[in-house]
C-alpha cells in the first residue's frame, strides 16, 4: 500500500476506505496552500495555529464531500473572546481563510475554546450545487479544540461517529513565513449509512467502529506533520491489519474569488446612485477582500 515516488510533502488530501469495518476517512495535508493562506495575515502564533486547525477541518470535510462542485464553509462567531470572527471556505479544492480579533487582547498558546471565543458558536455550512443540497451545523464553541467540537456534532446530530486529529507544525519565529504544515485526519463510520434498511443501533458502540477508533486515536500531531511520511504510510502504520483502500482526492490550492472582475459584477448589481456614494474623489470604489488582505479600486 505504501506507494513510492509520491512527494510526502506536499498539498494533498487522500480519501480511503476500510470496507470490511464499514469506515471511510480521509486524510489531508496543508504545506505551501497553509502558508499562501497565512502570508496574507500577520497573526500572532496562537492565531496562525487556530486558523491553520480550522482550514484543516474544512478540507478535510470538503475532500469527504460526494460532489467536487459542493462548497464547505466553516465560520466561527463569537463575542467576548479574542477571536470575533473565523471563516474559512473549500470549494473543489479551492481554500480560503481568516480570522478577525481583537488586537488588544493577549493570546497565548493552549487557550480553551471560551477563552479564545468567548461565547459563541461554529457553523459548518455544506453546499451540494449540483443537486442544490444544503446543511447546516452548528456547534458551541466548546471544549479543548474545534476538532473535538465538530467531532461532537457529527457523533450527536448526524449520528455519524467521527474521530479527528489535527497537527500543526511551524514557528512565527524569524518572521514565520513559508514555514507551516498542517495535517488531518478523520474518520467515520458508516453502519448506519450504508446497511440497507436495517438500522443497526451501532453508534459508538460498535465493535468495528471502537477498533478502527482506537487505532486511528494513536496518530499523533507529529506524524500529521512529518514531512517524510506520506499520507499512505501513516494509513499503513495504522491499518496495516486492514484492508485499506485509498482513493485520491484534490489538490488544495489557496483559491478566493476576489477577482476585480467578479467584485465589478457584483457592484453593478447595486443601482447608479449607490454606487455614485461609494465613490471616492478618483471615481473609484474600494472594496477589500478579507480572505487576501487585499484592496480593490474598482471603476463601477
Ligand atoms: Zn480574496
């Protein structure tokens, strides 16, 4: 199973199944999409970790998805915390993200959930547009990390046991940039889903899910990111009693839609004498693009 001649390294998501315990996972891997992301944001480093998780969890949700046109969006809202807000999205391996907090506050590594947030909530928002399905969770902001969070919601709400574990590796020091890797790993079961007709009250409980669990629970956020073991070897380490099938998924890429061409279409839509108070003395309008950190001066 351990396939040679693939880069270890670099932006991939692998999807696999384990057939005979009725569990699917996926496993995710951010190197040069995390940074392009992150160079947009001068975050302090408990912040770059926060938001490296949280886009880790959208591609891995969104590399789960049926469908590659659907889009999975995660936003965070919260008040009294230091983050306010968090959006993070992924549409056909396009990923984008960032946060907004409070630069007054003091961050520090290990801050719980309510520390960070304060009160607030998460949202985890699918999008299916073929089929113009859509659902939506939301999850408190809760417990140690947005991992256990959404790990909570999908065993609760969906009734779909879900085991996921993230690492993120890096430093803001020496100016930190181009030097983040973030990795994922989630796994679900499926008995309820995929045995027709009969329900079978598995939940947690069941016997193929508690093993396939306890061996996914040993990956550690080093082996998340370490450069040299690819997505197939760490499958291997931990199912090598299992029959494992991989199926390859998208690429990540850092992907927004901020072009000044789709900013004009959406400006246009707005009438004449809106647009005319909008304009500044140059006869431009400014719209910025949070997820890019950027300006746009658009002649609309
Ligand atoms: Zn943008």
């Amino acid at each position: 199973m351990v396939a040679e001649g693939i880069a270890p390294t670099a932006d991939r998501t692998l999807g696999f199944m384990v057939p005979a315990r009725n569990a699917r996972g996926q496993v995710v891997r951010l190197d040069a999409t995390l940074n392009a992301i992150l160079a947009a944001h001068p975050y302090p480093e408990p912040l770059i970790r926060l938001l490296a998780e949280a886009l880790t969890l959208t591609a891995l949700v969104g590399a789960t998805m049926r469908q590659d046109d659907g889009q999975v969006t995660v936003q965070a809202q919260a008040k009294g915390g230091v983050v306010e807000l968090l959006a993070c999205d992924w549409r056909a391996g396009e990923l984008r993200g960032y946060l907004k907090f409070d630069e007054q506050a003091v961050v520090s590594e290990a801050m719980s959930l309510p520390a960070l947030f304060g009160k607030g909530y998460l949202a985890i928002t699918v999008d299916q547009v073929s089929s113009e399905e859509r659902w939506q969770g939301i999850v408190p902001l809760e417990g140690h990390s947005l991992a256990a969070a959404l790990e909570g919601w999908f065993s609760q709400s969906e009734q779909l046991p879900t085991l996921m574990r993230i690492g993120v590796a890096g430093s803001a020091e020496n100016g930190g940039m181009g030097g983040w890797l973030a990795g994922g790993l989630l796994i679900q079961h499926l008995a309820r889903a995929e045995i027709g007709g009969e329900r079978l009250d598995a939940g947690e409980q069941h016997p193929d899910w508690e093993h396939v669990a306890a061996l996914a629970a040993t990956t550690t956020a080093d082996e998340l990111t370490d450069i040299d073991l690819s997505a197939e070897q760490l499958l291997w380490r931990l199912f090598h009693e299992e029959q494992v099938r991989v199926v390859p998924g998208p690429t990540p890429v850092k992907g927004c839609r901020c072009s000044a061409a789709h900013i004009r279409d959406v400006l246009m839509r707005f009438p004449e004498s809106e647009r005319a108070e909008m304009r500044d003395d140059k006869g431009l309008i400014s719209v910025d693009c949070q997820f890019c950190s950027r300006v746009f001066g658009i002649a609309a």
